[in-house]
C-alpha cells in the first residue's frame, strides 16, 4: 500500500494550512484532509531535504532515504473518512545518524497519534 503524498495541491494546502511538530533534526508540518468518502490510507506522508542545507544530491538522498525508513516501519493502517497528510522536513545543517533521525520521526509520530481523530 502507498502511502506517498503526491499531490501538489495536497502538499500546498499542508504547508498553507498545516500545523507543525518540531524534534530535532526533523520538523513536521501536518494537516487532517477530509474527502466524504472512505479513502484507501489514513495516513500519506512526504519527505524533503533542503538544497540550501545539501547542496549535494547524494546528501540528500541519504537523508530522505533514512526519514522514509524511519516512517516507513512505523506507519499506521487502516482506511476511514479522513487523511492525516504529513511532510516531514530535515532542518539540521550536519547529516545527523539514522538512529538520530529515527528517535526524532518516533517522537512526532507519537505527537502525530495523539492528534489524530478519524
């Protein structure tokens, strides 16, 4: 199942919109979209590294990688009536470890439930 967030109008109206969440390296901004209907995930995530922190790719390809792993094993299932979009953004100017990383996203994501209301 993709839980990538893709649209690009869904991706303005978070940060338009959108709450944020900070745990450093990782700050998130989020939004609850509503659509009527059941919809196929509850939870569509996106990750991005500035080019003004990396301004190598191979850089920031590493740390993507490492968010949407961090993400990945720990995403919530299920369907409902609503989409908690979420963009994770890596704020840090030195490429911090996955494990780093990691302990920031399990903290927003705990934020992150808190908050949900399906």
């Amino acid at each position: 199942m993709d839980h990538r967030l893709k649209k690009q109008k869904a991706i303005e109206k978070v940060f338009a919109d959108g709450k944020t969440l900070f745990m450093h390296p990782v700050k998130a901004a989020w939004l609850m979209l509503d659509h009527g209907e059941a919809v196929d995930v509850s939870f569509r995530y996106a990750v991005t590294v500035p080019k003004r922190l990396f301004r190598k790719a191979t850089d920031r390809n590493l740390l993507k990688r490492r968010m949407r792993e961090s993400v990945r094993v720990m995403v919530p299932g299920g369907t409902g009536q609503k989409t908690m979009a979420v963009v994770f953004i890596y704020v840090s100017r030195e490429a911090e470890s996955f494990k780093e990383i990691d302990r920031a996203i399990r903290v927003l994501m705990k934020r992150l439930n808190a908050k949900y209301q399906p």
